[in-house]
C-alpha cells in the first residue's frame, strides 16, 4: 500500500512541476502591444549567456512576471544585464 501511495504522490508532484513555466525572453516586436510592468536587474554572473538568461527569468517570475525582453547587457568582469518585464 505504501508504494502506491508513493507512486502517487510522484505523479502528483511531477504533474505540478511541469506546470510551473518561468518567464520567457521576448524580441523588440513581440513586446511592441505589450504594457511593460516594470525593471529587472541582475549583476555579478559569471557564467554563459544561458546563465544570465535564467537569471532573468527567475528575477521575472519573482516578479510576477510572463515575458521579459533584454534591454541591456555588459560585461564589467562579471556580467550585468537589465530586461523590461511584462504580464
């Protein structure tokens, strides 16, 4: 009983895990009809391009954010990168 107890619960879990998406990236022309929400902001990432990515991503969904759309990216030793974000 407490196998399919637990199987159960894993499917569960596994159908509310996919559920859960994070906010996107967008180009300039997908957000032309959209009302921004508001500025994000991530620094000191040292890593890849992706990593920067999922940084915003997650700042965005903290945000209660669906999109966001990259604005700005240098690098000062680590990276900097600033996105607007929409609903």
């Amino acid at each position: 009983m407490n196998i399919k107890t637990t199987i159960s619960a894993l499917s569960i879990l596994s159908v509310l895990s996919f559920s859960a998406f994070s906010a996107q990236p967008i180009n300039q022309n997908q957000a032309q009809n959209l009302q921004p929400i508001g500025v994000i902001n991530v620094s000191g990432i040292n890593g890849t391009p992706s990593d920067i990515r999922q940084a915003l991503s997650d700042k965005a969904d903290a945000q209660g954010a669906k999109t966001f759309r990259v604005i700005e990216v240098r690098q000062e030793g680590n990276y900097h990168a600033t996105a607007e974000i929409y609903q």
